[in-house]
C-alpha cells in the first residue's frame, strides 16, 4: 500500500452485482477516472472508474442520516398469519 494519505473508500470487497447504466457529465467522469487512479495508486490495485461507483453510492448513504432515520422509520413488511395446528381461526 502506498504512503500517501487513505481515501475515503478503502480497498473494494468481492461483491455479488447487477448491471445498471447511468448518464453523467463530462466532467463526473473524468473525476471518477482520476479518483480511480488515484484508488488504484493508494491500494496496488488497478480499478475501473465503473467499479468504484457502487462503493461510493453504498458509502454514500451509509452516512446519509436522513436516510438512514428514514429506513430505521419504516415499519417492517406484514406477514398473513396462519393459525396455529389445532386452533380455531376467528370468524370472518
């Protein structure tokens, strides 16, 4: 690993993936591809600018508060319930 100062995404774990094709401007993706090589740089390991992209969209909402109060608000989803083996179900 180099000396230089850590990044904010550190090395990328193995991942499972689904393909997803964005638009972005010019000049995001000429910052993604320097922040690639400069990834690649810091960690030994050559990246794709594309690749990097699901870390920083995941790290981004990992500290996204609003987000995160947002989902710790949701109510978890309801399940139909089955009567218990030998009891009765109530009247409809």
């Amino acid at each position: 690993m180099s000396t230089t100062k850590k990044l904010r995404l550190g090395p990328l774990p193995k991942m499972e993936s689904t393909k997803l094709t964005f638009a972005c401007p010019a000049g995001l993706k000429a910052d993604l591809d320097r922040y690639a090589a400069l990834h690649a740089q810091t960690y030994g390991e050559a990246v794709d600018a594309a690749i990097l992209i699901p870390h920083m969209l995941e790290a981004f909402m990992a500290g996204d508060r609003g987000f995160r109060k947002g989902e710790r608000a949701k109510p978890p989803p309801s399940r139909p319930t089955a009567a218990a083996p030998g009891v009765d179900a109530p009247p409809r």
